[in-house]
C-alpha cells in the first residue's frame, strides 16, 4: 500500500513483510514509488489507450517513445523493423523521426493488418517510410521477406511488439537478433506484464509467461547481446530509471 503524504513531504509504502518505507517526497525514491503505482493505475485504466501520433492511434506509454526516439537519434538507423503494426501509430512514429532525420524507413510486421488500418497507414503522408508485411512474425517466409529489404551494409534497429508470449518473443528472438546490427538493439516491450500480474486484463501465468522470461532465457546462450539500458541523453535532474512499459528490454550487440 501507498501512501502520499503531501503535508509531511512523504511517501509511505507498506512492505510485503509488513514493515514501512518511508521516503521524503523530494527523493528519487519517492518518485519510483509513486510512479509505480501511477504505472499499475494506468494499466487498470487503459491510460495508454488515449493518444495519437500523427493522427494514428499509437497504444504506448509516451515516456516509452521520448526514449526510443533519443536511441533511434543515436543509432541513426537505416532501417527500423517493428513487429506488431495494430492501429499503425508506432509505425508513423518512427517513419517521422526518420524523415525529421533524412535517413531510415519502418517495415512493419503483424499477422493481421486489418483493412481500415492497412488503409490509413498506405494513405498517410509518411507512407513512403513505411513497408507493411502481414503474416506471423515469426514465419520463416516473412523473416526472409523482410531479410531481403535490407542492405548489406545497413544498420537495423528491430523493435518486438505484437504477441507477448514468453514463448513468441523468444521466437522472434531467435529470428531477428541476426539482423541487428552490431552496436545497435533488439528491444522486447512490454515486460510490464510481470509487474501487472493480478492486476485486471491479466492473465495468471504473467508473471512468468511475459516477455521479460524470454530475454532473460535468450541472453544465457547469445553472448553476443547484453541487456544494456538506453543512458538519458541529456539529465540535469535526480532521477535515474525510466518509468516505462518496457523493463529489461533493450539488448544491445555488442560491436
């Protein structure tokens, strides 16, 4: 339980053993508290399900996109491959980082790109960034098929956001960790579900069949990649972590 003090300038969280944490409201521990419970609260509301981007709904924590962004401004990709395309809203994200770059394109990915979205997304003005493959993610078939829109020389980012199954993300694990380049990332989102486990639109068995179990499974036997969180690019104040959907996700190759 949490408890936010404003008179006293504290926060109070009861421990699962019973005891007390209290934290001044002016710490970064208090801050990682309380958001915390604002990220299991958002979860129970729907919260994310509330924004555009460019006019596509794009079902993502925005926290979760400044971070991305300041990656792909490092990175600089030269392509972009998201798995999981729903309403398209990642998509055009991406493709308007791109374009404010004037480098890199987005294929996206997903076993079914329903008629009204496919639609809006080939209608929208960043189309041009974007190439749109239906089919599982982690069919052979599509693999290759995005495999041969890539150059040789080309840096990849490869982000994976459609099933959250332990077992799926650890397939498209597998399938698209060979085409990051090195230096660059494969980011598994959505580890959330270990945290939300219990909460409602939960399944039971979240709080090990998520995608967090897949990358943790996957980095024993790829000593190629390490879990590497993204540094804040720029931070004149106190707090460290991210508040995120996306814990544990961001595995780097190593050069």
């Amino acid at each position: 339980m949490l408890t936010i003090d404003e008179a006293g300038g504290r926060v109070i969280l009861q421990q699962a053993d019973g005891t007390h944490a209290v934290h001044a409201l002016d710490t970064p521990a208090a801050f990682e508290a309380v958001s915390a419970a604002w990220l299991r609260c958002g979860w129970d509301t729907k919260y994310v399900y509330s924004f555009t981007w460019m006019g596509r709904p794009i079902i993502q924590l925005p926290e979760d996109m400044i971070r991305i962004q300041e990656v792909i401004w490092r990175l600089r990709p030269d392509v972009i491959v998201e798995t999981g395309v729903a309403h398209g809203g990642s998509l055009v994200f991406y493709a308007s980082v791109c374009a404010a770059m004037g480098c890199g394109r987005v294929i996206g990915i997903d076993v079914e790109i329903r008629p009204h979205n496919r639609a809006a997304i080939e209608a929208h003005p960043l189309a041009p960034h974007i190439t749109l493959v239906e089919g599982s993610s982690t069919d052979p078939r599509n693999i290759a098929t995005v495999e041969a829109a890539i150059g040789p020389d080309e840096t990849v980012l490869v982000i994976l956001d459609s099933n959250h199954s332990r077992d799926h993300v650890a397939a498209e694990l597998e399938a698209y960790a060979p085409l990051v380049s090195p230096g660059s990332y494969i980011v598994a989102c959505d580890g959330i579900m270990a945290q939300v486990a219990g909460a409602p639109r939960t399944q039971p068995d979240w709080s090990w069949n998520n995608p967090i179990s897949a990358v943790e499974a996957f980095l024993e036997h790829n000593p190629a990649f390490s879990l590497e969180e993204p540094a804040f690019a720029f931070n004149e104040g106190r707090v460290r972590n991210r508040v995120t959907y996306w814990p544990k996700s961001f595995l780097r190759r190593r050069p």
